[in-house]
C-alpha cells in the first residue's frame, strides 16, 4: 500500500514538473499586405511585423522585428527590434 501511494506521489510530482515544460505557447505576428500598408503615428505594435507592399510606411513604433517587402519603404517612427528590408 505504501509503495503504491509512494508511486501515485511520485508520478503526480513528476507531471506537474514536466507539463510546464512541454507546453508550447503561440507567438502571434502582426502580417499586413496590400498597395500602401501604413503604421500610423501614435500606433504602436507590441509584437514582431512582416509588411508586404509596394510602399509600406511606418511612422509609429515596433517593438519587436520589423521584416519589410516592398519596392519603396519609409520608416520616420522606432523599430526596436531588427529591421530587414
């Protein structure tokens, strides 16, 4: 009886450890598209953005990775993370 109780213990314990550790979270990405995609002042987007267009325009703030795909691209406002365009 005590063994079997030890091992009830023990295998909870061991689920509540490991299940934080395999749980996945989901990281969510701002992605716009479109002839003229604008970030606007005073916008601010907490997250990484990937902007596809033929001119994109950020004049507020990225805090994360800003990833650009255009002919023409214009960034007055912040990108606190990477820029690639």
């Amino acid at each position: 009886m005590k063994a079997r109780l030890f091992n009830l213990i023990f295998l909870v314990t061991a689920v509540l450890f490991i299940s934080p550790a395999l749980s996945s979270t989901a990281a969510a990405a701002m992605v716009e598209t479109g002839d003229n995609v604008i970030i606007g002042p005073g916008e601010t987007v907490d997250d990484d953005v990937y902007l596809f267009g033929d001119i994109i325009t950020i004049n507020g703030t990225v805090l994360g990775d800003a990833v650009v795909f255009s002919r023409e691209a214009v960034i007055d406002g912040s990108v606190k993370g990477l820029s690639l365009i």
